[in-house]
C-alpha cells in the first residue's frame, strides 16, 4: 500500500480523495489512483472522467455523476448531480437542494464513514474548483488526501509530439484563456517562450489574437490539439496568424462541436516540421481506425487490447453465443473417464473447451491435478494461455500451422508397447469439423469426440451498430472463423465496401468472398495475435504510401462515396 495511504474512514466524517484522471488515456492513472479507486465506497465525477475511472472501481461502488447531461460541458456542480450504483442495477436518485453544488455533493457523500474519491480532468491542483472542495471538507472536519494526476497541459503535448523543452531550455508559460487576464497576456505576449494554452476549439483563434496583440509574431508556430490522448485525439499545425484560416478549410470549424476543450502550444518547438518527426501517437498504424470484432466477449479481450495497443478503437459484437451441450450425459461420463483413467490423451482445440471441461471439474470438485498422468494437446496459443491458466502445461502444442491439421503432423501414432491405453477425449463444439478425429484413427487412436458446448447465433447488435457496419462507419472488421462471417452477415448484414476485411485463413478468406467481400489482409498463420499483427502492418503500409504521395491520412471510413472501390469478383 502506498505510504500516503489514510487509516480508516472514521465513523462520522468518512475521508475525501481528490484524485487526478489525467487528460484522457485511462492508462495514465497512477497507482496511487488505482489503488485509491478499489477501495471506494462513492464516485463523484464528470461523465468523461467517471469513463476513465470506473473501471477500477469495485463492484456495486456509488457514482455521482455532477453534470446531469453527459454532453454537457459546463463547469462541475453546475448540473443536477445523479447517483447511480454501478451492478447493472441503473437505480438512480438526485441529491436534494444544497447538497447539488460540489462542495457540499463531496461532504454529503462521505457521510457515515464512506470513503469518497471525488475525480477532475487532469491535475486536482491546476482543477478550477477542487481547492474550494478542499477547504470546504478542511472547515467541516472531513479528512481528505491529494491524489496527483497527469495534468492535460503536459500530457496532451507529449502526445501531439510537442515537447515543452529541449537541450536548449526555454520559459514554459501556462495559460487558461477562459480565466486569463490582460495582464497574463500582455506577459506572455512579451515572452519568446513557449505558452501552453487551455482553451476551447471556437476560441483558439481568439487567443491566438491576444498573443499578437500583446506583442507575439503573427509567424510564430501553433499546434491545436483537441481530445487529448485518446484515440479521437486529432492535432493540427499552424501559426498565430493562419490559425483561423486552418481550421476553417480543414472544415472543423464553425461546428457544434466548438466548445470542446483543446490545448494549443505556441512557440518554434510546435512546428510542423518537427512535429512530423514526434508525433508518436497519432503516427501508430491504426490511430483512430474503428476496428469491428466480431467474437465473443471473452475471447476478443486479448485481440481488443493488441489492436488499441496499435491505436484502433476495437468494437466487440459477439456473433456467437456459446451454451452447454442439450444432453450433458455424454460430457459427465468422459470427464468422469478423465479421472478413472479411462484416456491417454486429451486434446483441446479451442478456448471454449478449455472452459467447458474446466467448469465440469468445478461441478465435480475437482482441479488440474485430475489431469496428472494423461497427456494433454493444445490447438494454437490462446488455447495453450487457457490451459496454463487453469494449471496445465500443454504436452504437445502444433510446431507449424496452428490448427487441427498442425496438430495431426506432430501427433505420434498409437503404438501398443510404449502407450498403455489408446483413447483420445476431444471435447469440442457441436460444429466441429472431422478432420481431426478421422486423422486420429488412422494414427490408431480411439476417439471420445465429445460435444462440449454448442454454438449458437447470437442477438442483432444494436441498431446503431448495423447502420454503422452495413454504412461504411467501420475502418475494418477481422474474421477469424468462417461462421464469424456468415453469422455477422447473418445477424447485422454485409459490411460496406469501403471497410477493410481482415481475415484469418484461406478458409475463413474464401467464406467472406463467397458472400461478396473483397478480402484485402490475411494472416501469414492462423492466429488472431498475427491478424492484427497484419491488419496493422496494411494501416503502416497505407500511411505510408499517403505520406509519399502528400495526400492527408485519413481512415478508410473517410473515403468519398464517389471513390469506392470495386469488390472483386474472383
């Protein structure tokens, strides 16, 4: 535990953590919030900020949220605060009369011995309201603590690639607009450093004006960065004099969408230039790509992580829905077998075996150790990750292709003196296909094939998210089996043409043209890891050949209509 940590809450006044949530990135919270964060009875926040935060949060922890609308942008303690109880529960309840405004919210809910972690955008020390919280709790008694956070006027720049300072040095001014002064301005006006401004989109133009005003060249670099850290993060480069111009032919500006914070660096550090060579952020190979994956939950975790790890935004839809077998009699007396002695081997070829053969030991009592003296084969890495994490080191895992046919080439064939019982239990999905049992047999095997689960088709997504398949609003979808295909086009409908269709493998590649998609990537090998290693390599690729030929990056989702491409019909 950290040493800042507090004792206990007491019985009466409960404890207060104002606690920083950095600009936007949930992987700039600290230990420290994390840690504050588990142990949370009540969250008071900003709708963005509870986004970050939530899920570090224990199940059934209170949320205040303190504006009323997530849209809203006003400042916190303006809204109706909403308290809504994070299990699925959505119960809701408004705090009345003076507990609406922040100060007395925070008090208000650590009443009881509660501990309350109140959360801001950024840094508490540079928030506008967190110090008046602060003395707010000092005066009524309420024990708080400081949680630090990555402020937004330093974290954004580093991930528009805008370093505040070099080799060289240089006066680092921080300026909010929206609260600054004539004097302010006339100061950093006077000044050849670099000023960090925090504004909004719709009025960087006019502090660019009160820089010039008060003394800054028209000519002086400006980068303009809105949404921070997060994968809508967006920069754009210009000079205090063709701001406004800029932002106008990049067609952002006027927008609804005008109030939204941003922060502006202004000094020779910003340049385009040098921007270019720092940029690490928004250069990834997906930055921003809306990427579709359609699989279960459980499985696309790995694949959701690798792909933001590229910079995409990954939008799980489950197309299949896995349930137990209609008669689990036939799966009880194998697994029964399993602990009788009854096999040799086990083979595993998905996940979802893994799973089901682990649930049935929980049923029955049992763990890995059941496993002891029976050798155990694993199709592809997840599979192989699941066994490990069940306690169980695979004995024989494909050394090429990762699938059943991989898995036959290194299997050794029954051979009476050295293998004293010659059955194989597969447990497997009721779809599964014969390859493997019909190559077990002729290796001289008996084989269990065993329906463990079934597969079914799962729900329609949302309405949203078939418009948005079915009209271009996805960069790119990954297939990792042929039924992901059909079953997505089944339940939401064929992904437009414009979007890049990534699949696993010749199989999986040839069901997706069969039903009219044009496949642009494929794995080198069947593996999910290797898919999005690909489909990231092609992003690389496609920015690259956009940079050389000086036209804009842009998404695949961002293509004109009129520039489709045709689907081919071989």
């Amino acid at each position: 535990m950290s040493p800042t940590a507090l004792p206990a809450a007491g019985p009466e006044h409960g404890h207060v953590t104002f606690l920083g949530a950095g600009p936007g990135d949930p992987g700039l919270l600290t230990l420290r919030a994390v840690e504050a964060l588990s142990s949370a009875d009540v969250l008071i926040a900003e709708h963005e900020v509870l986004d970050v935060i939530r899920t570090h949060a224990r199940q059934g922890v209170s949320v205040v949220q303190t504006d009323a609308d997530p849209s809203s942008v006003s400042p916190p303690g303006t809204g109706t605060p909403q308290l809504t109880v994070v299990d699925g529960t959505s119960t809701t309840a408004a705090f009345p009369g003076a507990a609406r405004d922040a100060a007395h919210l925070v008090m208000e809910a650590a009443r009881g011995g509660r501990r309350v972690v109140r959360a801001v955008s950024g840094d508490p020390g540079l928030d506008t309201y967190a110090a008046e919280e602060m003395l707010a709790c000092a005066a009524a008694g309420v024990p708080f603590e400081v949680v630090p956070g990555v402020a937004a006027a330093v974290g954004v720049p580093a991930y528009a690639g805008v370093p505040l300072r070099d080799a060289e040095g240089a006066d680092v001014r921080f300026v909010d607009a929206r609260t600054a002064s004539d004097r302010c301005w006339t100061e950093v006006g006077a000044s050849d450093g670099t000023v960090v401004v925090s504004t909004t989109l719709d009025a960087v133009a006019a502090a660019a004006g009160e820089l010039v005003s008060a003394g800054r060249k028209p000519d002086t670099p400006l980068s303009v960065t809105i949404a921070g850290t997060t994968t809508r993060q967006r920069t754009w480069t210009a000079t205090l004099g063709t701001i406004a111009q800029t932002l106008k032919q990049a067609k952002v500006l006027p927008s609804p969408e005008g109030g939204r914070p941003v922060i502006a660096v202004v000094g020779e550090r910003s340049t385009a230039a040098r921007r270019d060579q720092l940029s690490w952020f928004e250069s990834k190979p997906l930055f921003g790509w809306k990427v579709l994956v359609p699989r279960t939950k459980e499985q696309a975790a790995s694949l959701s992580d690798q792909l933001r790890s590229y910079g995409a935004v990954p939008h799980e839809v489950p197309t299949i829905a896995v349930e137990p077998p209609r008669t689990p009699q036939q799966m009880e007396r194998a697994v029964k077998g399993l602990v009788t002695g009854r096999y040799e081997w086990i083979a595993f070829t998905s996940v979802n075996a893994v799973k089901a053969v682990r649930e049935k030991f929980e049923e029955y009592g049992l763990d890995a150790r059941a496993f002891a003296g029976i050798k155990v084969a694993a199709v592809g890495e997840q599979t192989a990750r699941a066994l490990v994490a069940f306690g169980v080191k695979p004995d024989l895992v494909p050394s090429g292709e990762q699938s059943a046919a991989g898995l036959l080439e290194d299997w050794p064939p029954y051979d009476p003196v050295f293998d004293p019982i010659d059955r194989v239990f597969l447990p497997r999905a009721d779809i599964a296909t014969e390859t493997l049992v019909a190559g077990l047999i002729e290796l001289g095997w008996e084989v269990d094939d065993v329906t463990a689960y079934r597969t079914v088709r799962a729900s329609p997504p949302p309405a949203e998210t078939r418009e948005a398949i079915k009209g271009g609003g996805f960069d790119a979808v990954l297939f990792t089996s042929s039924s992901t295909v059909r079953n997505l086009v089944g339940i939401a409908g064929k992904p437009h043409n414009v979007t890049v269709i990534a699949c696993i493998g010749p199989a999986t590649a040839k069901t997706a043209e069969e039903h009219g998609l044009r496949v642009d990537v494929m794995a080198p090998e069947p593996s999910v890891h290797k898919l999005a290693e690909a489909l990231a390599d092609f992003g690389m690729k496609r920015r690259a050949a956009a940079v050389e030929n000086g036209d804009p990056v842009t998404r695949p989702s961002e293509r004109r209509p009129g520039a489709r491409r045709r689907r081919s019909t071989t």
